[in-house]
C-alpha cells in the first residue's frame, strides 16, 4: 500500500523545514564518549523529545543511573521513550535510534565545522558530525510525524520510540531498560509491539538501497603497559630500562596480520567456513572492489575477490587497532619515555562469538604474550565493552515491506545485507520482545559516519524520509 500522495509531496514541499531541523541537531555537541560534552547529550535529549512532543507524542525520559568515564562519576544521559497510537486493529512498530556522536575536531582534519551543518549545492552533501550517524535517520522519523499531523492524517501504524544517548560508547542501562519493560508487557512501553525498526547503518555503495539482517558483534579492550614512576629521559635512561612503548608496541603487533588474519589462537578458527551457496550470495551483491577503495580514499582492499573481501566485512571477525594513549605526539623532538602507555583495539564478532567465550581467549593470549617478553613493567588489561552480533530473518513480512517501500520509492530492489558493524542494542530487542528485528538504512556507504567530513546526503534524506513513512504504510498493508 504506498503512502499518500500528499505525505510524499508535503516531505518535498518541505525540505528546507527538514533540513533546518537536522541543522539544529548538527550544532548539539552530543559526544557521550567526552565528559565534557555531557551536558549536550542531555540538551540533545531534550531537543529530540521536544520534536516528538510538538507532533503528539506522549514520552517520557527515563533516567539510566550514573557510570565512570575517564576516572570521573556522571550521571548517564537519558532514555527517551515515546508512542502515539493504541489503535487494536492496527500494527505496532517500535523505532530505535540514537542521538548522541562521535567525537570530532576540526583539527581532526575535517573541511569544514564538524558541528555546524555545512551544504555543498554542488554535490548536494549535508555535513556534520551525527548527520548520517544518526541524528538524520532520527529526524527521518520527526518528519514523517510532522507530515502526518500537518496534513492531519491518521498514522498507519501505532509508533513506539526508544532513543538513547550512549550507543557510541556502550549503550549502558539500555539493556536493563529494554528487558524492564519488555517483562511489563502491555503495561510497559513497548507493550504489543509487532516488530522493530532501526535506521543505523548504510548502503553498502553509493546507488544501491540496502536492508540489513545482520550485524557484527564487539569487544573492546584497553592493554596498559607500565614501569616507571615518571617519564623518563631517553638520553639518560634509553637502554637502562625497559620501556612500556616498546613492550606496548610490540604486544600489539602479536594480535593481527598485515592480511587482516586474527592472530590470536581460537578466535577465527570459532567460525565455519562459507559454502558455495553462501560464497554466490555475497557475488550477487552490487558492490565492488572499486567501490571498497572509492568509499576507503585509497586502493588498499584486502583482496581482488568481491566475495571474499565482502565476507571479510559481513561474515568474519575483524581485528582492528585503533590509537595508543599516553605517547608523545607533537611538534618537535621529544625525547621523552614514556611512564605508561595504553593501546585499544576491537573485535567485530560474528555467530558463534560472543564477548564471553572469545574474552577469555584474549586476555590468556596477551598474557602468555607479555611473559615471554621478560618485560620487568606491569601488564593490565581491561575490557570496556561488548555486544552479541545479530542475524534475523529476512523472509518475514517485516522486511518483505521494508522491500515493497524501497522499490516504491528508489524504484530498485534492495540489496540484503549483513553489516560489519556493531548496534548491540538490536539483539536485545530481538531476544526482549521476541519480534522481528529490521535494519532499514537512510544513508550512503561513503558517508563517513565516524570519520572526518560525516555527511549526509540531501536526496538521501529527504527520500529516506519518504522511505521510512511509505514503510509505515507497508507494514499496515499486511502480509
């Protein structure tokens, strides 16, 4: 059943409205991961849920307790729940998004203010830090509100809304809320809800619309090497002592190959090789090495082969390294050793790995790692955070209408999906409620989402907008 017609013209009659929203949202610095910008992920919270009051949504913002980050006690940044409809002969669906970011520096590299929607007219590109990560498809949502109430006609579908503020460091007190009221059952926040829809992820290219059924799971680790009870002088004390850089330098150099081979042993040999059948699936796909390399900004693919570097992405652990705390970085010669060192990476996890039976694994390895190093510095290791990955079915009448409203509005079957990244939260809903779980993605694959110059672009939201109300209209149309 696609939507009316007057929704679809309303959303391009109003795009500047639109675009004028996702600004406002751009300019909120709602990094959950930096202390100091606390305060505005709760001023985000309240933007969003002032956006769903305005279009008759009844919410209510949940607080999650308190959690430690980088050494200080802060308050955790509110849940917002919200619905609208309680209409018996309709569906319920419950949409999940977050609003806080990634951090982001203009001296980080970015073009242009990372928190200031900037527009290039001449690509049609919306940038800003959250725009696509995941304040846009939030707001896709707002619009589609909006439309329906200015044109006052009825939703398809009653709504339910969780939005949180810690997605990008960890979702904490989510779980515990989403299980809370999922046993509350009809009197809960999520009571009758039929199936849940998440716009959190990409395309996998540039042209071609997606739905996701699969994602990777996490684990994050922080190793901390140290020695000394100060930095040290390297003319004075280079080759008298041992040096926590280079035990930490060379303890991470035993976790990964240059191929992307995880080193550590038990952690690939988890995971069943593909089979044939499986191998064509990911041929089918459009995507190619071109488009890895165009999306990377450098020929760099791990391999020729479509498949196997797409598996490498859908259907495989990765490990990835990802900075070291606590070295000398700057202008100048700095001659410094230094007294501690700390170095962070991941695990992407596919079925069966779970942060439970692959941790372990990890923190035996780079403990028989660092003894045979004689290293008389000290070794700690902590585990910051993790998510089960996730596949659901992809043949239910949930995505068989998220299907039906792509190809209504990008006139192109959607490609199927699994993603390399890592929304835990989606498991928790799938296990909670036991209802079908749907990735419908609003941006592009060269979005950048956590990288310098994240953008959105405008036909993608303005048709993502009109993608995720048409979906509405689908899911009612039945079966």
């Amino acid at each position: 059943m696609p939507a009316p017609a007057q929704f679809l013209k309303f959303v391009d009659a109003h795009e500047e409205d639109f675009i004028q929203r996702l600004a406002k949202a751009v300019e909120i610095p709602s990094v959950s991961g930096d202390p100091a910008h606390r305060e505005d992920v709760f001023r985000m919270a309240s933007f969003l849920e002032s956006q769903l009051k305005s279009y008759g949504v009844e919410t209510k913002s949940v607080p999650l307790g308190t959690h430690k980050l980088e050494g200080k006690e802060l308050q955790l940044p509110p849940a917002i729940l919200g619905r609208i409809g309680n209409d018996k002969g309709k569906k319920t669906v419950l949409i999940y998004g977050h609003f806080d970011v990634q951090p982001a520096e203009l001296s980080d590299g970015w073009s242009h203010p990372p928190f200031k929607l900037t527009r290039d007219d001449a690509t049609g590109r919306l940038y800003g830090r959250g725009s696509s990560d995941d304040k846009g498809p939030v707001l896709g949502w707002v619009n589609v509100l909006h439309a329906h109430k200015a044109l006052n006609i009825p939703l398809p579908v009653n709504l339910r809304f969780c939005f949180e503020g810690m997605e990008e460091t960890g979702s904490e007190g989510l779980d515990e809320l989403i299980i809370s009221e999922a046993q509350k059952g009809e009197q809960g926040w999520f009571g009758g809800v039929d199936c849940v829809c998440i716009s959190d992820n990409y395309w996998l290219n540039t042209r071609t619309p997606c739905l996701t059924y699969g994602l990777r799971g996490i684990t994050y680790f922080k190793v901390m090497i140290s020695g000394p009870a100060k930095d040290l002088h390297s003319g004075v004390f280079g080759r008298m002592v041992h040096e926590p850089m280079t035990d930490l330098v060379l303890l991470m150099s035993k976790l990964v190959d240059v191929n992307g081979n995880i080193l550590i042993p038990g952690v690939d040999e988890m995971v069943q090789s593909p089979t044939e059948e499986e191998r064509a699936l990911y041929d089918s796909l459009d995507y190619s090495i071109q488009d890895v390399e165009e999306s990377a900004g450098g020929k760099i693919a791990l391999a020729t082969d479509k498949a196997s570097v797409l598996m490498g992405r859908m259907r495989s652990p990765s490990l990835s390294l990802h900075g070291i705390e606590g070295a000398f970085y700057g202008a100048g010669g700095k001659t410094v050793i230094p007294a501690k060192v700390s170095g962070k990476f991941s695990i992407r996890l596919v079925p069966p790995q779970t942060p439970d039976n692959v941790n372990p694994l990890v923190v035996k390895y780079l403990n028989a790692e660092f003894k045979k190093l004689n290293s008389k510095n000290t070794l700690t290791i902590e585990e910051l955070h993790g998510g089960k990955p996730w596949v659901e079915d992809h043949n239910h009448w949930n995505y068989e209408a998220a299907k039906r409203a792509t190809l209504e509005i990008y006139k192109q079957t959607p490609d199927l999906t699994r993603e390399g990244g890592s929304i835990p939260v989606t498991l928790t809903f799938a296990e909670a409620l036991r209802v079908n779980v749907l990735l419908l993605p609003m941006g592009r694959g060269d979005d950048g989402a956590h990288s310098t110059n994240e953008k959105l672009d405008k036909s993608n939201y303005i048709e993502g907008t009109k993608l995720l109300g048409t979906y509405l209209y689908e899911v009612a149309a039945g079966q």
